[in-house]
C-alpha cells in the first residue's frame, strides 16, 4: 500500500462519515429531540420562553390554515 491508497482510503471514510451524520441530523425521527435542545438556553428565563412559545404557537396556526 502506497501513501496515495492510504489518502484515499481516509477520504472514502470521512465522507462516508459525513453522510451518514447528515443523514442522522435531517432525520425526520430526531426533529423532536432537536426541537427541545434548541430550548435549553431558554430554560432558565420565564420572559424569554413565553415569547418562544407565542412564536411557536403563531407559526403553527400559519401552517393550519
């Protein structure tokens, strides 16, 4: 095995890798528990998580109509 194999072998994984946690990040099956880290910063401030759920509760009622 020369050093050009081993280069490319190594760019053969790391775009495999990379796919594959594409794939697991644009998961339809993981929006939920993303949808909940996305609050954590929020978690501690009363005033700032009411006015994420009025926008969430406005978005929602912009996608039933």
């Amino acid at each position: 095995m020369d050093i050009g194999m081993i280069r490319g072998l190594g760019t053969v994984v790391v775009m495999v890798a990379f796919v594959g946690l594409a794939l697991w990040v644009f998961s339809p099956r993981r929006k939920q528990a993303f949808d909940e880290a996305t609050q954590l910063p929020f978690a501690d401030d009363p005033e700032a998580k009411t006015h994420v759920e009025q926008a969430q509760a406005k978005a929602s009622g912009r996608k039933q109509q």
